[in-house]
C-alpha cells in the first residue's frame, strides 16, 4: 500500500475551484525512485547486498532489518517475504500500513516522513570529522545503543560512507550514508551522546555527509520517525524539506507450519 506524494498546503476553503492554482507540490515530487526507497536501491546501486529475486528482496541480518517487495499489489509479495527471510524472523518495512496478513505479527508501526534536499541546503566538509570504518564498529554500535537513531547493524557501514566525531578519544557522534536510490543517498544514523548535544555536532556532520554525497552528483535525503519534530525542524533549519509522508513497520513473518 503506497504513500502518495505531499502537497504541501490546500487551496483556501472559499477559493473557487476551477480558478484556484493548484497546491505547490512537494520538491522532487516526481524523483519516483524516492516512492520505495529500499526497493529502489536494493535493485539499484546496492545490488551487490540484495537477497531475494524480481517480487521481493532484503539487506543481509547483519547489514540492514530492511525487506521490499517490487508492489504491493502483487499476490506474492507476503509470500515471498516469508520465504526470503525465513520463519518467525524480524524485517523492517517502509510505505505499508497495517493490517497485516495472517500469520504475520506486528512488532512496531509509527509514521514517518521523508526529507529531500533543496537549494537552501548549503554544505561543507567538517574538519573534525573522521572517517570510520569496520576497526570502528562496535563503537558505533554502543553510541547507536545509547541514542537509538534507527536500526544499525555491525555490517550498516559498508552501505556507505560514515564519519564520527570524538572527544577525549571516545566517539559521541556519528552520521552517515544508507539507503541508495539511483541518484539519491539517504542520510542515516545521526546520533550525538547526550552530554554533547546543543553543540551542533550533528548538523555538522549532516552537512560533511552531504557535502560527499553532491561531489558525486547524487542528491541528498532522510527519513524520521513523523514524533521526531525537533530533529525534522533542524534538519528543515539546515535545508531539508518534507517530501512526503511514510510509514515504518517492524514485522515478524510467520512461524514454520503457519501462513
């Protein structure tokens, strides 16, 4: 079940319709590979990662939770979720809103929102930035833990480029590159400990982050939980702009013997 593109405001309630202009829509309201982030890039530039076939596919455990399916509207697709992740196991979907089918256990659905650059938003290497990698991984996982940004697995880094901030030799910040549509690159994993929050460390990094993903010519997005408001406006603040409205659901496929 899609999500249809944003509009971003109504005509006024006495306008006449035939004369009214229609709402503005959302910027890059017609990047359409951005309508199934996941599939798109599993089927795109992270092929290489892909599990599956032409009706449904998934991120390996321990790279990503994330699965796709090529449309909902094929009679396969929970089939072949099940089948690709195997019985009683944990995958996280984007653009679905629940019911799910029998046999399927919901874990956790909230709704979210998907932010696409626009011109506003003014980039720039970080020069405290460091690059991280595998050596860096369970540093990575702990500040994840501690600040819960989204699911992040010990093999999330090889989807992209990640860069970290540390103080006193201790990593306290951290964003980096996921998803990747074709000419797109999702922004993911923000997360700044708690004493060092206020100080601009992750607006800081988003920009770093951003600055590479446009040297290549891709342009840049991210995703929210819809609740996160203080982080949707300072991403907005930075020039980040709603693209539309989604979904997240954590889902748990059938046990052996049922569905």
């Amino acid at each position: 079940m899609a999500d249809a593109p944003l509009l971003l405001s109504a005509p006024p309630l006495n306008a006449d319709p035939a004369t009214a202009p229609p709402p503005p829509a959302a910027p890059h309201a017609d990047a359409h590979v951005l309508d199934a982030p996941v599939w798109q890039a599993l089927t795109g530039p992270h092929a290489s990662f892909a599990l599956g076939d032409d009706v449904a596919r998934r991120y390996p455990d321990d790279v990503s939770p994330f699965a796709a399916v090529r449309s909902w509207d094929d009679p396969r697709a929970w089939s072949a979720l099940a089948d690709l992740a195997g019985p009683g196991r944990d995958i996280a979907l984007t653009g679905w809103h629940p019911p799910l089918p029998a046999g399927w256990l919901e874990l956790w659905h909230g709704a979210g929102v998907q932010l696409v650059e626009t011109d506003a938003l003014e980039t720039r290497p970080d020069p405290e930035a460091v690059e991280l990698g595998a050596e860096d991984v369970r540093e990575m996982l702990a500040l994840v833990e501690r600040n819960q940004p989204g699911p992040f697995r010990p093999r999330t880094h090889e989807l992209g480029r990640y860069v970290g901030i540390r103080r006193a030799g201790r990593l306290v910040a951290m964003a980096g590159e996921r998803l990747h549509p074709r000419g797109w690159t999702e922004i993911s994993a923000v997360a700044t400990d708690f004493e060092h929050r206020r100080q601009g460390l992750a607006s800081r990094l988003v920009l770093d982050v951003a600055h590479r993903i446009r040297a290549r010519g891709d342009r840049a997005l991210m995703h929210a939980a819809a609740e996160n408001t203080g982080a949707i406006a300072a991403y907005e603040r930075l020039g980040f702009a709603l693209r539309r409205r989604t979904s997240f659901t954590s889902a748990r496929t059938p046990a052996a013997g049922r569905g």
